[in-house]
C-alpha cells in the first residue's frame, strides 16, 4: 500500500541536472584559486567577496532561469530573483571564501532546490579536491557516483566531530563537547558535511549560518541516513546554529551544545 503522506521522489532527470551545474560552477571557480593577485572585497556584513563568487553565481543562476524558467532563485551574493512555480533553487558560489581565498582546497559550491514538499535536492561540490556529494529526495546519497551512507560509531570518545572554527561556540559548549574525548578537527564549511555523508567523521558543529550554507545538508544528510537539526533540535530551514550527524551521536551532541539551564547551573 503506497504512504500517500510521504513527498514524491525527486525528479532524476532534475537532480542530475542540478549535479552537472553546481560541478561546472565549482570547476569555474578553479580559474581563480590561489591566485596571489585575486581581489577581494568586503561586503556589508564584512565577509569577503571575490570575482569567482560572483562568476560563479551569475553562471547558476544563468543556467538555472534557461532551464527552469518558472523557478525562484535564492543566492548569496545576488538579489533574489521571483518564480511563479512552488520550487526554490538556492545557491552558494563559495561556501568558505575565507579558505579560497588562503588557497585551502576544501571549500564548496553549493546549490540545492526545495519544492512544496520542503528540501528536494542538495549539491555538494568541492572543487579542489575533484568530490562532489548530491542527494535527491527518496532517491539516496551519492559520492562522486557511489552511494554513501553515514558512519554507524555510537561512542562520542571514538567519533570523529568536525566544525568550520571554535570560536563562535558559545560560552562553554567546548569544554562540555571536549570533556568526552572525541577526536575534533577543522574540517569546516560544506566540506564538513561531507564527511559526515561519506561516514568519515560523525558530526559536523556549525553555528551562525545563513540559508544557502544549510540548503543542500537538508538534503544530503537525511538521505546518507544521518540527522541534521538546529541546535534547540527545529528542522525548518533557515538561519541557524546547526548539527548535522551521524544520527547515533544526535542526541548527546545537542545536549553538550545547548544543555537546559539546570544543567548549567549544577
């Protein structure tokens, strides 16, 4: 008997689509890294901007209103452009400008797609390294053509937890995460996400993101058969402090993160 409240399967043709755009954007971006002389510029918000993020927004975007002419466009680094279709394609030229522009290979291009039924599809490229991980609705996660699936480690003090930096945890939550003895590296941005799809670390930490840093994890996670939440447990998309995991660890990493007030006070 079909679940008639379960959302569609994303349409194949669709999703592989959306993978060869967002590998095209993330190899366009390559004719700029770890160019010495590559300005960069700095936005409102004071994070930085170069030539490659624009170039390879304006490419998707491009792309994207050729094919799908009916669609909304959400970017990072672009006004967003209206559609009269229930679908949304959001793009991130370069999650982790900071580590382009330093001539660190594991920043990401991002671009994922939500329809009436929520997140539909989400792409993860990673240019530099030649990885790219994409999932569809009902239809699983793939690793450059491989299907991927999230580590099965339920002890914290065996796990891999990655973030993009430890400064802007708040006040504790280091000490309390630390304390358990996991193994915690800076494999950051996209990349983190990553890895945590491929199985090859358990959580990825990542407070204060943005809309189109988080678009296509909704996606890509869930489907590898991990969990991704906000850090008070939500699932709507949308600016945040998020966790993405293996689903084992879940639990007691949000409970380290942003424990109740009696916890915190003994």
């Amino acid at each position: 008997m079909t679940d008639t409240g379960s959302p569609p399967p994303v349409n194949q043709e669709l999703l592989d689509e959306a993978v060869h755009l967002t590998r095209e954007a993330g190899r366009l971006t390559l004719r700029w890294f770890a160019d010495h002389e590559l300005s960069v510029r700095r936005k409102d918000d004071g994070s930085p901007v170069t030539d490659a993020d624009q170039a390879a927004e304006t490419f998707l975007r491009e792309e994207l209103a050729t094919r799908f002419p009916d669609d909304a466009i959400v970017g990072e680094e672009f006004a967003d452009q209206q559609g009269s279709s229930d679908r949304t394609w959001i793009i991130d030229p370069i999650d982790g400008t900071r580590s382009f522009v330093r001539g660190v290979p594991l920043y990401t291009t991002l671009l994922a797609m939500f329809d009436g039924h929520g997140p539909a599809a989400g792409v993860v490229a990673v240019p530099g390294l030649d990885e790219a991980v994409w999932a569809g609705r009902q239809r699983g996660c793939f690793h450059n053509g491989r299907r991927c699936r999230v580590s099965t480690q339920s002890d914290l003090g065996r796990s891999y937890v990655s973030a993009s930096g430890f400064e802007w945890w708040p006040d504790g939550a280091f000490d309390r995460v630390r304390h358990r003895e996991p193994r915690m590296r800076t494999w950051g941005d996209g990349y983190g996400y990553v890895l945590v799809a491929t199985g090859r670390v358990e959580a990825m930490v990542d407070p204060g993101l943005n809309l189109w840093d988080i678009a296509p994890m909704l996606v890509v996670i869930p489907e590898a058969g991990g969990r991704i939440t906000t850090w008070s447990g939500g699932t709507d998309a949308g600016a945040g402090d998020w966790l993405a995991t293996n689903g084992a660890l879940h639990s007691e990493l949000l409970s380290l993160l942003s424990p109740p007030p009696s916890d915190l006070t003994g």
